[in-house]
C-alpha cells in the first residue's frame, strides 16, 4: 500500500512541478525559530524535558495561509511552550522549492513536518514515511495524494485538516445572490489538484441549479489577467475556489472584473477580500489551530498520526466585500457578514 501511494503521490508531485502555480520561482525562504526565545536553539527547552523540532513548509505567502501557520504555531506553542521551535520554508509558489524545503525538514531529522497547502503536502508525502506530516489547507486528500478507496484517514504517516467549504452550499450562496444569472466562469489554476476537483464538484450542483457553467483555467500567475477578461467577456458571474494562484494575484483580477461589472464569488474570505463580492468561508486561524492541536497528540504519544482521520473546519461564515458590492450596486441579503480590513 505504502509503495502504491508513494508512487501516486511521486507522479503528482512530477505533474505539480511542470506548471508551478504562484509567483516567480524564487529560492525558498526559510528559518529556524524556537516558540518563546527567538535566541534559543532549535528544539531546547528550559527544563531539560522533551523537545520538539516542526518543519513547515508554506507554499506561498497570502493571508489564507499565513493565518493558518499561526494558528498552528499558536497552538503547538500553548501545548508545549518552549519545548516545541519551528523551521520555516516558504516556496514561492514553486513545486520544486517545496521538494527542496521538505527534503531539508528529512536530513534535519524534524519531528514533524506541517505542509501548508497541497503541493507541500504532496512533497511530505514523496519524501518521508516515516515522520508524521500534517497538511492544512488542502481541500480534498484524496485528489492531493491519490488514493481511491478514501475512508476519511489517510493512514500511514499522514493526517491534517482540510479547508472544504460545502461547495453545495456556495452554489446555493452563487443562487441566493444571483439567481436572474445564465453563464457562470469558474477561474482557477490547472496545476492545483484541488482547485480541479472543487470546479468539478461544483460545477455540478450549479447546472443543477440551472446554470451554464464554462471552466476558464490559468496555468500560473503569467496568465491570470489575460484568462480572467477571456471569463468576464462571456460570464454573468464567475467562481474562483479556494486557489493559492488566485489568492497571490487578487489585485491583478480585480482590475479586470470590476470595470467589466462581473461579481466574482470566492471559495474563501481572502480571495473575497481582494476581488471578490461574496465567500462562504471557513476561518484559516482556526484551521490551522486545530492542526497544532492534532500536532501536539502526535508529539507528545497521545495519538497515532496513522490512525487519526482528517479534521474539517467546525464552522462556515457568510461573508461580503463592502467595497466591491457597492461598487456593483449589489446589496447582500440578511445573515452576510462584512470582510474586516
């Protein structure tokens, strides 16, 4: 079982590495911090008790993720204060870097290893089968590592949290907001396995609703805007997933879908924040919080990683971007909640 995943997760991983999503393909940032004295070294603890060293490897830099490796750090550091210290890399957005990064956490010898987003998750899973890996941010495990008979544990070294909002009930969301539109584009990026599987879900309950739905997929963050007015000059609405691409390139959407008049709703708040007008979203502290708690199990012997089944955020928020719904003319209905900042 253990070669057959491997193999599977080695062939996304080739895939992943071809079309990179993100920004530029910079080296990966990364350092080594311990919980409460930034001068202690890696994994020392005051009392001469147990120490824990963490990799993470982040894909890239965005809200979303941001909040969800500090809500994991946060909790890993309430659980074990100054015994547990952390080693960073952030991949730019580059599959390969999180080879490179994840590779560093094996000869290092960390205890654990967090992979922030699918692609570090799917380089854990290459690397290492012997330390635990917990994911976060990873929409759907069983398309991140390919794994067929999904249960809801992915056994073996590997467990986390995943960051799937119902995605019947963001179609009903798209409904309630737009129900006189014809034409949905779904924007997204081909190289994320998971941004694939949501649009494919997706699209689904939405022709049920009765919407025309047409997918519009940029490779990388080359081609965002150019893919974006292609999807504006033939949708009434368009949806963008959960995408770390989209994520790291709201700026360069909103400038085409707000002087084209297409409201774009979003599978998360950040994406909102930046180009969209509506989420229903899960919150990615809390997230990650809950994978520094399963974190802190798997450290301390409470829990067997191979055993734990993957963990899904407790609750979804209805959510709106003030600025851009006013500039549509588009007032949301009771019960959404306003995007802070």
């Amino acid at each position: 079982m253990k070669k057959i995943f491997a193999m599977g997760v080695a062939a996304a991983l080739a895939v992943a590495c071809l079309t990179g999503c993100g920004g530029g393909a910079s080296a990966p940032a990364g350092g080594s911090t311990a919980a409460s004295d930034p001068g202690a070294a890696p994994g020392s603890a005051a009392s001469g008790a147990a120490s824990y060293k963490v990799g993470i490897c982040q894909l890239v830099q965005h809200d979303a993720l941001d909040a969800a490796t500090k809500g994991f750090k946060d909790a890993l550091v309430e659980q074990l204060g100054d015994a547990v210290s952390f080693e960073e890399g952030n991949a730019s957005g580059d599959a390969n870097n999180c080879a490179t990064i994840v590779n560093g956490f094996v000869a290092s010898k960390v205890d654990l290893i967090l992979a922030n987003a699918t692609a570090p998750l799917q380089a854990a899973a290459a690397a290492t089968a012997d330390i635990p890996v917990l994911g976060t941010s990873v929409t759907d495990y069983a398309t991140a590592l390919e794994i067929a008979d999904w249960t809801g544990t992915v056994g073996g070294n590997i467990s986390g949290t995943s960051d799937l909002a119902p995605l019947d009930q963001q179609a009903a969301m798209l409904k309630e907001l737009f129900p006189e539109a014809k034409n949905v584009g779904l924007l997204y990026c081909s190289a994320e396995a998971n941004s694939v599987y949501q649009v494919e879900v997706i699209t689904g309950y939405l022709q049920e609703l009765g919407y025309t739905c047409t997918s519009y997929a940029f490779t990388d963050s080359n081609d965002v805007a150019a893919v974006t007015q292609t999807a504006c000059d033939s949708s009434d609405v368009i949806y963008i997933p959960t995408d770390n691409t989209a994520a790291s390139n709201t700026e360069a959407i909103a400038n085409v879908v707000l002087p084209a008049k297409v409201p774009v709703v979003a599978g998360e708040a950040g994406i909102c924040g930046g180009c969209g007008v509506a989420t229903l979203s899960i919150g990615y502290y809390d997230l990650g919080y809950t994978t520094g708690q399963m974190a802190a199990k798997i450290l301390t012997g409470e829990a067997d990683v191979a055993s734990m089944p993957v963990e899904f955020a407790p609750n979804v928020t209805k959510m709106y971007n003030a600025a851009n719904c006013e500039a549509l003319g588009i007032t949301p209905p009771e019960g959404y909640t306003a995007i802070e900042g």
